[in-house]
C-alpha cells in the first residue's frame, strides 16, 4: 500500500479496507516472534504505522469494515455480502 503505483494500479478494482484498533492489533499479535517489524513496543509500532498507513488505505478503499471485536468469519460475511457474492460464487 505504500507504494504508489501499486496503489494507482487498483484503480477501478474493489479494494478491502479492514481497519482495527491499536489496542486490538495489541491484542492478536501479542508477543508474536514471527513479526519482525513487530519487536519492542508493539502499540507504538502500530501507532506509527496506522497514522502512515490509514491514509493510503482510505485512499483506495471501496469497502471498509470495521473488524474490531469481531469474528472473521462475520467479517468474511460480510465483505462477501459486500462483493455481491452468494455462496455459488464462494470458493
């Protein structure tokens, strides 16, 4: 998302925004050691990257949902509903 090509070039497509919280992405990634951009201060992290990253999102984002204290698969639900799909058309 950050780089602005890639962002032009999903122009005219239906682009996802799932946004949280900091304190839920605190949350699910915890202590992860998976996440290398993850290390020290997972909220400050967060922090910094929502305020340089949200921006963008907002950007090209057809569809926002909120994914805060929600179930995925509420929120599949619902971006699917969001796409038009039926379940003929779910993988």
């Amino acid at each position: 998302m950050t780089n602005e090509t890639g962002r032009r070039a999903l122009a005219g497509h239906e682009v996802a925004w799932l946004p949280q919280s900091v304190r839920q992405g605190v949350q699910r990634i915890g202590d992860s050691t998976h996440r290398p951009l993850m290390t020290g201060d997972v909220a400050a992290v967060l922090r910094r990257l929502k305020a340089e990253r949200d921006p963008l999102y907002r950007e090209v984002a057809t569809i926002r949902i909120d994914t805060d204290r929600r179930h995925s698969g509420c929120v599949a639900a619902e971006l699917a509903a969001a796409l038009g799909w039926d379940e003929e058309n779910r993988a």
